[in-house]
C-alpha cells in the first residue's frame, strides 16, 4: 500500500489503529 510507505512502522503494524493523519 502506497499510503502506508511513508508512515511509521507501527502505524501500518496495527490495521486496527492505522494513524496516517
């Protein structure tokens, strides 16, 4: 997933609590 390339590891780590704002 693109979005989640450039977000922290525990952001696309946790689905549930994915914080990419």
């Amino acid at each position: 997933l693109p979005g989640v390339l450039f977000v922290l590891p525990d952001s696309y780590v946790d689905p549930e609590n994915k914080d990419y704002g």
